[in-house]
C-alpha cells in the first residue's frame, strides 16, 4: 500500500481534487467554474453581499476575489456597485444571466451529494461538522510558530 494512502491530509487532497472535477465536468455546459458557481449559490441563498462579506463566506482574499467578480460582471453573471455612502464598499449583486441560471443550475447540489456516497442528510451534516472543524484547527496550526531549525 503507497504510504499516501495512509496520510490523512493526502486523502483530504484527494477527496477535494475529485469534488473539484466532478464539479468542473458538471458546470461547463455553462461555462462557470467552482468559484464563480459558489459567488453564484452565496448571493441566490443569501441576497446582495459586500465584496467583503463574499471574500469571507468563500474564504477568498480579494487578489483572488476581484479578478473573478470582474469576469463575471463581463459575463452578466452578477453587478457590482459602489454604495453611495461609502464608496470604498462594493456591492456585488445577481446579475440577469445569473438570475437566468439558477433554475439551470438546480439539479447540481443532488448530484453532487449522489457522489458523496453519504447514505443521508445527518450523515452530510456530521461530514461538514467535522470538516469545519479540521478547517478551523489548522488554521490554529498554521499560526503556531515553526520550530527553529538545527
């Protein structure tokens, strides 16, 4: 047996680059990638969010987030507007293309919790508990200083 089958952080990457692809196969038709269908998701469930908000819901910084709010403005998949009362706060919004999609797009939550394998809903939400959790302690590691080297 590889020793990476032993390795829990090489399953973790392993289970992600499968999700990941299962993901890519599944929104192409449309032409959108993971990142733009979870701003899409974020904004049709949670309504207009600050460029802000997004960047913390999606856990993305905004050198990541700008570049594809900016494509998916082109796209019409969303507006983005400066509040007038404060114009450094960007304001991302639905666009009609993505208003358009949501229905289009409705079947893909199914088929992804299909391919889990998860045999219902309280085994998904205990998978996700977990998940946060992991997120949530290695962000504590990662802050830990590394030890000196000899």
């Amino acid at each position: 047996m590889p020793v990476t089958d032993e390795m829990v952080c090489f399953s973790l990457y392993a289970a992600t680059r499968a999700t990941t692809q299962a993901y890519r196969t599944l929104l192409e038709p449309w032409g959108l990638t993971y990142p733009q269908y979870l701003v899409l998701i974020t904004l049709w469930v949670e309504g207009d969010q600050t460029v802000g908000s997004l960047g913390d819901h999606l856990q993305l910084d905004s050198g990541t987030l700008s570049p594809l709010l900016r494509r998916m403005e082109e796209a019409g998949l969303v507006r983005r507007e400066r509040r007038s009362e404060d114009e450094r706060v960007v304001t991302v919004t639905i666009g009609e293309r993505g208003q358009e999609l949501r229905p289009q797009l409705a079947h893909i939550p199914a088929r992804i919790a299909a391919g889990t394998g998860l045999p219902d809903a309280q085994a998904a939400e205990a998978l996700i508990d977990t998940l946060h959790r992991l997120t949530e302690t290695m962000h504590a590691a990662a802050q830990q200083p590394a030890p000196a080297a000899n």
